[in-house]
C-alpha cells in the first residue's frame, strides 16, 4: 500500500496475505500463535517529510477496509517493538491487541 503526498510517495506498507509465506516467518517468536489465514504487515516506512500528518494511521485504516471488504481474512499482524512504549499505545488505540 502507498500514500502519497504532494504528488511523492510518503508511505508505504508491505501486506502479505499469507503470513506463513511472509518474511515473519524469518522472525524468531512463537510460531505457534499464527493462526491460519492472518495477514502480516510489514515492513512500513514514512519518509520524514511526512511524518507528524497521521498518513500511518489513515493507511492502516485502508488495509483493514481492503482486507475486510475484498477478502475473507480476519486478523492482521505487525511487530512492535516492546521497548517503545508510544508505539504500543499507538497500536493498541488502533484497536490491535497484543499476543
């Protein structure tokens, strides 16, 4: 997915609608929590000039619109880094939860 702004790319985000033939599968964590059918998102980027205008959340807004509405998956992961407590919250404000 890419967000653009002032006619250049400002956003995007990498979605894999199979998250077992995505690069998560490279990540060391515990496998065992995938269910079949998740989605993976990642890896994202937002060019600096563009941070600050809220394009990462109105971007992931429309991913869950896509995959809602034109497929039949029903759970999207990310990682987060647990040291980054803002991230977290952001997330969590999203309406993603932790597993």
């Amino acid at each position: 997915f890419l967000a653009e702004q002032d006619g250049k790319i400002a956003h995007y985000s990498w979605v894999f609608t199979n998250a077992e033939q995505s690069p998560l599968m490279d990540v060391p964590f515990r496998k065992s929590k995938l269910k079949v059918g998740d989605v993976y998102m990642g890896p994202v980027f937002t060019s600096p000039q563009a941070r600050g205008n809220w394009i990462y959340p109105w971007v992931i807004t429309k991913i869950i619109h896509y995959l809602k509405y034109y497929t039949d998956k029903k759970r999207l992961l990310l990682f987060v880094h647990g040291k980054n407590p803002s991230a977290i919250n952001f997330f969590l404000r999203m309406g993603f939860k932790k597993i």
